[in-house]
C-alpha cells in the first residue's frame, strides 16, 4: 500500500528519485494522506523532489494544535488547562521550531526561563508537564525518535505556591459560611449552589454538573449523592466516581429549593435530567460566571474575596476539626486512592454519614430562603429552562 497507518497517523511510500522514500503525512485523514502521497510521486516525476525535512517539517506548534484536540476529544477535565498553558508560556518560545529538531537543551532553556519570569512555581510545573505529554504523544505517533523533555535533577523548582502563605487565608470561617448560606441578599439560587459545593464537598465542576436524578433524598440515614461526572458529563478531574452522603441541612434547602425555588425561576417543576442548581439560561453554570457572582455576592454582604473552591477546602477543614476521621472524609471528596490497601477497603454507608454529620453548622435565625425573586440588584428574572415561556424583561444574569 502506497498509504499506511502508524498509532492514528497516516503515512505514505513511495518511490524516490534513489529509494523508497517513507513519511509522516502528519494527518488522521487517510485522503488528505493519499493526495499528499500522489503530490511527492509527481514531484519526483517533475525532478523538483526534495527531502521532507526541507519541505514539510512539522512544528511544535502544528503538533501542539493536533495534541490539543485530541484532549478536548478525549473529555480530559485537564485540556482546557494544558491548552492554555502551551499557548501562553510554551508555544511563544518553540511553537516555530521543527518538532523533530526540539533538544533537551531547547526545554531546559524554557523551563529557566519560566523560572525567571512571573510564573509561579507550581505554574512552571503545569506548564512542563503539558509540553512533556505533547512530546511523549509525538514520540508514540513516531514523529520524533525520542521525547527531549529529560531534565536533570534541579531543573524544576519545588512544587510552592508563589505567595507561600495565601493558602492559609483561602477558607471561610464558620460563621462566614453560615451567613453566605442563609443572607437573603444573596439569591436563592446561589445561595443552593454554595451548600451544595461546601456541604457537599465538591469541586465547581462536580457541583455545577449534578442533576436532579444524581440524588436520592430516601437513602438512610443521610441522602445520597452520585457524583460520576461534572459539567456536562465530562470526566472528573481524579476519573475516581463517588457517593456523597448529603448533610441534613444541605437536604433541608434542597428539598424547599425543589419544592418553591425552582419553580418561582424557571416557571415549572424540576424533572429528573435537569441540572439541580441551573444557570438562569437552563445550562449548566460555568466557573467563571460563578466566581463572578461569588465575589459580587461576598461585597454585598461584606465578606472578602474567595474562590469557589475555598469552599471545599473550608468543608474539609471545618468536618476534620469537628471529629470527621481523615479517611473516611477523603473517601467522599476524593474517593478510593491507588493504594493498595484503600482498593480493599469499602467504608459502611452509615460511617460515610457518620462522618458528615459530625460537621456542625446552622443557618442563621432570621435569614431563611427567600422563594422571591430578590437578590439586592434588582435584576432577578424568572426564566431558562426548555419549555419554559420567557417572561418580559431584561434577561437576568446568568
């Protein structure tokens, strides 16, 4: 055959002006393969043939483009990340070099340079490791004969966050929690989405891509919660599913959330497929819309800044200070780990509970939720999902 696959490339043979000639066609498309084969022939015909290195050389940022793809093919919760990380810190100083000609000095160049610049630490971490899975993919698809991604010890920086000390200011103090949960200056709608993400432990991704038929409010003696995907049924970030028991308190303002709320937003009853905590367009809630109204919400009641994911770092800090067993906590926001001992071990139900329910916290008297369209900005409107007839007005914000 005049065309041939190796992993998911194509490539072509064919008779040179000396021998038989093979290349990578550098394309999963076996008619673009074909016509690149049949151009290569006629050129040795028309005795203007050269050798591919000077004619078609791939680039890393060629490569880069395919790898990334195949990323986003692949529902990687990684490869929004690894994409940005390769454009912005990686592709600017190799993206123009032949992809065959990268060198292990060419990779410690950019890692020093990473180092020099404003990057944090941990940052220049990421950014290695995304440009390492690009050339290990290079080397198995057998456009490079070996990955030049080989440091020598002390290359990368210890793993540190750049300003060492914001982790420790990166929680809610109980209270705080309790008044973002129950302020009725914060709509109703995100005030269940932030129980759900800090009584249930969740990442955004887990919280925002949970639907009505992921809960079952019968289980005993907590509710259950599947958590198996996030977002829109990608993968989640640890490819680890689990079962989150649902505090008493985060199943208290779902059930009046189901009961009023949705309805008086989106105009009907909640079905089964329905995202539990919906944007008010219907779709899932993205993480940058959420930490957008997150800081508005935390000015409106007088709070810093935080991130969403504080509030699972605040869920885990306060259940382990308040008698929740390390282990038996990591196996609901974490799941089972690839150590041995934890594929052999199964935790009860009720210790799963157990632990959830030692986490001690109320919402404030007076600040119930409100199944009114307030949210202290004037702009709450009641619309978004399928089969829901759009009231008048601006849009509210999602």
């Amino acid at each position: 055959m005049s065309v041939y696959k190796r992993g998911t490339i194509w490539w072509v043979r064919y008779m040179g002006p000396v021998k038989l000639e093979r290349e990578s066609a550098h394309t999963t498309d076996k008619r673009i393969a074909e016509r690149y084969e049949r151009r290569r022939r006629a050129e040795v015909k028309a005795g203007t043939w050269q050798p591919v290195a000077s004619t078609r050389a791939l680039t890393v940022a060629q490569w880069a483009e395919t790898w990334i793809q195949r990323q986003h093919d692949r529902k990687l919760s990684t490869a929004r990340d690894m994409e940005t990380r390769l454009r912005l810190h990686v592709l600017p100083t190799l993206g123009a070099m032949p992809l065959a000609e990268v060198r292990p000095r060419h990779v410690i160049a950019l890692v020093e340079a990473l180092r020099a610049g404003e990057l944090a630490p941990r940052s220049v971490h990421h950014c290695y490791e995304a440009l390492r899975g690009a050339m290990r993919d290079a080397q198995i698809a057998e456009h490079i004969i070996a990955s030049p991604c080989v440091l020598p010890p002390g290359t990368l920086p210890k793993k540190r966050d750049k300003v060492p000390t914001w982790r420790a200011g990166a929680l809610f103090t109980r209270g705080e929690v309790e008044q973002l949960i129950s302020d009725e200056r914060v709509p109703t709608d995100r005030r269940t989405l932030y129980a759900l993400l800090f009584l249930g432990g969740l990442r955004h991704g887990e919280g925002s891509g949970r639907r009505w038929r992921d809960y079952d409010d019968r289980a005993e003696p907590l509710g259950r919660l599947v958590v198996a995907t996030q977002y829109d049924g990608d993968e989640l970030k640890t490819e680890n599913p689990r079962v989150v028991p649902v505090h008493p308190l985060l199943a208290a303002m779902l059930a009046e959330w189901k009961l009023s709320g949705f309805g008086m937003y989106f105009g009907r009853s909640p079905r089964p497929d329905d995202w539990i905590v919906p944007s008010r367009r219907g779709t899932y809630r993205r993480v940058r819309h959420t930490l957008r109204r997150l800081h508005e919400d935390l000015e409106r009641i007088g709070m810093r800044h935080r991130r969403t994911h504080d509030l699972r770092r605040t869920f885990i800090s306060l259940a382990r200070a308040d008698g929740a067993s390390r282990d038996v906590l990591k196996a609901i926001t974490h799941g089972q780990s690839a150590e041995i001992l934890d594929q052999y071990t199964t935790w009860p139900w009720a210790t799963l509970c157990g632990a959830v329910s030692c986490l001690r916290v109320e919402r404030l008297r007076g600040s119930v939720h409100n199944l009114e369209h307030s949210s202290g900005d004037g702009n709450e409107k009641p619309l978004g999902l399928p089969g829901v007839q759009r009231r008048s007005g601006r849009d509210s914000k999602p």
